[in-house]
C-alpha cells in the first residue's frame, strides 16, 4: 500500500481528511471551510506564487494561484503549498513569532504540504534571494503539483542470476524508493534500467529520486535455490542438531541452515517442524490495532527478530517438500510491515529491526517463486541502503562520524545476493546450489569411491525406504552394500527411489551421472549464527 487517508474532525479552518501518498512528495490535506496555518518564525515571511512575491509587510493577500511557497530570513528550508483542485488566494498576517497562513474561509479543497528543497536551508532577504528561490523550485514542480502517482501493475521475470522487478504507474513523475540508488552506494548492485532523475531535494531518507516514465525497472542478483534438500559430495564431519529453543534466535536460524542439507537426519527434521509448532502455539500475539489480526510481534517490534528466524525455518519445511511459499504467513506478516519508501521492515530498535531483515530476506531467497524472492532482495537492499544514506550523508558533511550496522549471516546473504557466483566459492551458498536435490525422510551422503560415487544411508529395519532425487541431468541408480533391491522410476527429472536393505544398519547405493553433468559442491556444515558490526 503506497496512499493511506485518516479522517478528522471538521472545524473552520482544520483539515477534515488527511493523506499520505509515498508516490508523491509532502502530505495532503482536505479543507472544507479553508485553512489556516500558524508559523513561529521570528521574521515576517515572504510568500511566492508563479507571477510574484510579497511579505507580511503588506496588506494584501496573493492572487488566486496553485501553489505558493512561503520561505525564511534566517536558515531554514521554504515550505510550499500545492492547490490540487481550484486554485487560492493566500494572506498573511501577524507578528514577530506569531504569523498565520490563511485562505478565504469559503474555499474548500486539498492542500499538499511539501518542502520543495528538502532539508536544505534556503534564505529569503530580498528580491535576489526570491527570484534564485523561484528558479530552484522549478525541478520539483512537475511532481509537486499533480495528482499522486498510482501503481497499476507489477511483475517479477528471471534473466539467469538475476531477477528484473517492474513497476507500472498510471503517469510519470513518481517518487521512487531510496533503495533504488542508495544499495548500490550501500555495496548491493541494484540497476535501474528506466529513466529517472534526481532532484536535488534532500531528506530524512536521501535524495528525491523520480521516475521521467510510468514506470520503474530495477535489476538485481538473486540466485535461485532450487527445491528440495541439497545433495553435497562429502561425508558429513560433525554431529547433527539435537536440541533447538524456539525462544533463541541463533538456534533457530541454525536449525533452519541444517534442514536445507540432504546429510540431515529426520531427527533434524522433526526437531524443525516442532520447533515451529512450539513457536505459533507458545508465543504471545498482539492485535493489530486495525485489522485486529494477531502478529507475534507488537507494535514497538518486539518479537520482530524471533518471528524471522521463524519465517526461515517454516520456509526450510515447506520448500523441502513442496513448490510454493504460500503457507509461510510469518513471512508474509513481516513482508507487510515494509514500507515502500526504504524497503524496511519498522521496529524502534534498529538493531533488532537489521536482524529481522536479513533473517526474512533469507527466508524469500529460498521461496520458489519469483515474486518472494523479489522480497527478499527489497529487504537485502533495505540493509544495504541504510548504509548507503550514511555514505550519502557523509558526503554531504564530511564531519559525520563513520556508522556502522549490524550485519547478520552477512557472509550467506552475499552468496545468494552478491555480484560473485557463488558457485564458485567454497561457501555455504555453493552447496545450497547444488544441482542434485532430495525429497524425503531419509538422510543421504554422496561420498566418492574409487569405482565411482555411493549414496550412503542408514536403515533402522528391513522396511523399503523410498527416497525422491531430482536433477537437472540423468542418473542411474543400481543396488550397493546392505541393498537387496532397487526400482527406480524416472520422469520429468526426478528418479523416484525404492530400495529394500537387507538388515538394519549402513546401507549404500550406487549412482552415477554423465561426465559433462555440472561440477556437484562439496559438503560444508551450515554455518554457525554471527552477527557483527561493520
């Protein structure tokens, strides 16, 4: 959602609706028996309409007119005021700290509040400073002076490692979110690849980027990682997870890491899926104040960073098994607290509101559709981009002090988000790549043997045990140590396994694939949580 509109009270002079509309600069407001505005500055100040300026000094109020800026003797940045249906006339009146802002009492209409130079302080003396006033504003009057932009489509398509996410408006001069160009600053390559430009319009979240189009295009990397348990070559070098607190996050983001590998156990399975139900039936809720649906986190975030590493262990179950994200409302609960304007997810904790969004981007990056994954990088360049805007702002004012921000699993998330490709890197990202998956219960090793590769599982009876592998070449599977049988049905990719052991205890099957088949990663244990500041 990009517009919200509150009503208030009606009262002569008092807005009767107001509205933000993130598209569009500043706030609007709906008057129905005009308006008036009080200002505190100690000096009169100048009011500026397209054809002229005048000050409290005289007893006149302006002409009809679109938009009037009132700005300040002393440094402060103007203020304007856009007319979006019948133009009015303003007058101004007052005295030293007291002035007042009014139109005639039979005016109705909306009003948008908006500084047109941003935080930039822009003094007012005399005609010279008020003509280079009236040349500064023109960059932002396009925008500031028609109706909020809407969005009135979105997809998301694939180009290899990337996702292309495209937004479409019903005009141009849309106001873009900051991310769009502080990530990259940040250290994450968005591209846009439509026609902006930047206004020199500072504000608490940047510069004021716009759309010269009805639309936005922006690229980014965002590996895939296929569905199913990924299948590495190597034995397994550490015990499994035994134990998981669904009160700890680091305990949970590494029980969800473990549950994506084909080595785990279905002890480790079932210890995930508990873990989750012990969360959605133990945690308290909160009501949201409007829908009154219930959120495990409250209104301040607390609980923000639990319910992510939630999310991402909910998605570890579900895309080991299954082709969509759609059961996770966790993630889907986090995914609304966004705003467009920042990609961020709101907590009055930062530290905790950084550690959500790199635990919900995760969550997105391993979902199987294109569109959550784009989630996944608007919090990713979220992150980034907050280091962006104090890059940006040092720029500005050299003077700042260096910030830093905590980085969770910062090492994971540019596997799967950075410009390398992962692939050829010995990190943990390499091996959730891997282009061999499993579906099941069972817990399997790929170890190299010197006639070949043997899949390495343990059987607790003689019961068949039935495993799926699915792979983007042809396998054959033949009956090895322990094995009685072996049938294996093949279609669309995936080998479905159905194996009889001869006693309870190590068994093997044999497996083989082509020699021009992709390089398989070898095993690596999930990495431990680490967040740290950088």
């Amino acid at each position: 959602m990009t517009s919200q509109t509150v009503a208030a009270g009606e009262f002569a002079g008092s807005p009767s609706k107001l509205r933000h509309d993130l598209l569009a600069p500043g706030v609007s407001m709906y008057f129905p028996q005009g308006f008036r505005f009080r200002l505190t500055s100690t000096t009169a100040p100048y009011l500026t309409w397209p054809d002229g300026s005048l000050d409290a000094n005289t007893e006149y109020a302006t002409p009809p007119a679109p938009w009037v800026v009132v700005s300040f003797r002393d440094r402060q940045p103007p203020l304007m005021l856009v007319f979006l249906g019948d133009p009015s006339g303003v007058r101004l009146t007052g005295k030293t700290g007291e002035w007042w802002i009014a139109s005639d009492a039979s005016w109705a209409g909306w009003v948008r509040v908006l500084a047109p130079l941003g935080e930039r302080p822009f003094p007012t003396l005399g005609a010279a400073d008020l003509g280079r006033l009236s040349q500064a504003i023109q960059p932002i009057l396009p925008i500031a002076t028609q109706p909020a932009a809407a969005i009135t489509g979105f997809k998301v398509t694939e180009e290899g490692p990337s996702l292309v996410a495209e937004w479409t408006f019903d005009q141009p001069h849309a106001v873009l979110p900051s991310p769009a160009y502080l990530a990259p600053i940040g250290g994450y390559g968005l591209n846009i690849g439509s026609k902006t430009q930047m206004l020199q319009v500072p504000t608490p979240h940047g510069a004021t980027l716009i759309t010269d189009e009805p639309r936005l295009v922006l690229r980014a990397i965002a590996r895939r990682v296929p569905t199913g348990r990924a299948l590495a070559l190597g034995a397994a070098q550490e015990d499994a997870l035994s134990t998981a607190s669904y009160l700890d996050v680091p305990s949970v983001t590494e029980l969800a890491l473990a549950n994506l590998s084909a080595h785990t156990e279905r002890a480790v399975r079932e210890l995930a899926e508990q873990t989750v139900i012990e969360f959605l039936s133990e945690t308290p809720y909160t009501p949201e104040p409007t829908t009154q649906q219930k959120l495990p986190f409250d209104a301040t975030g607390n609980g923000l960073d639990l319910t992510a590493s939630h999310a991402l262990l909910f998605q570890t179950t579900l895309s080991t098994v299954r082709a969509t994200s759609e059961p996770n409302s966790l993630l889907t609960s986090l995914l609304l607290r966004r705003d467009w304007l920042t990609w961020r997810l709101w907590c009055e904790d930062n530290d905790r509101r950084r550690r959500a969004m790199a635990l919900a981007s995760l969550a997105a990056a391993i979902s199987p559709e294109p569109e959550r994954r784009w989630e996944g990088v608007m919090l990713h360049a979220g992150l980034a981009a907050e280091r962006g805007l104090a890059i940006w702002r040092r720029r500005l004012n050299p003077q700042l002090p260096v910030a830093k921000h905590l980085e969770p699993l910062y090492g994971l998330r540019e596997e799967l988000f950075g410009k390398d490709d992962y692939r050829r890197s010995p990190g943990f990202g390499a091996l959730l790549s891997s282009d061999l998956r499993v579906y099941g219960d069972v817990g399997l090793q790929l170890v190299k043997v010197e006639q070949g590769h043997r899949l390495r599982f343990r059987a607790t009876d003689t019961r068949p045990i039935s495993v799926s592998l699915a792979s983007s070449f042809p396998i054959e599977i033949k009956p090895g140590k322990g094995i009685v049988s072996v049938q294996v049905t093949q279609a669309f990719g995936v080998s479905v396994v159905r194996s009889v052991p001869r006693d309870a205890g190590d068994c093997e099957l044999e497996i083989s694939w082509p020699d021009w088949a992709a390089k398989l990663p070898a095993w690596l244990a999930p990495p431990r949580y680490e967040e740290v500041q950088r």
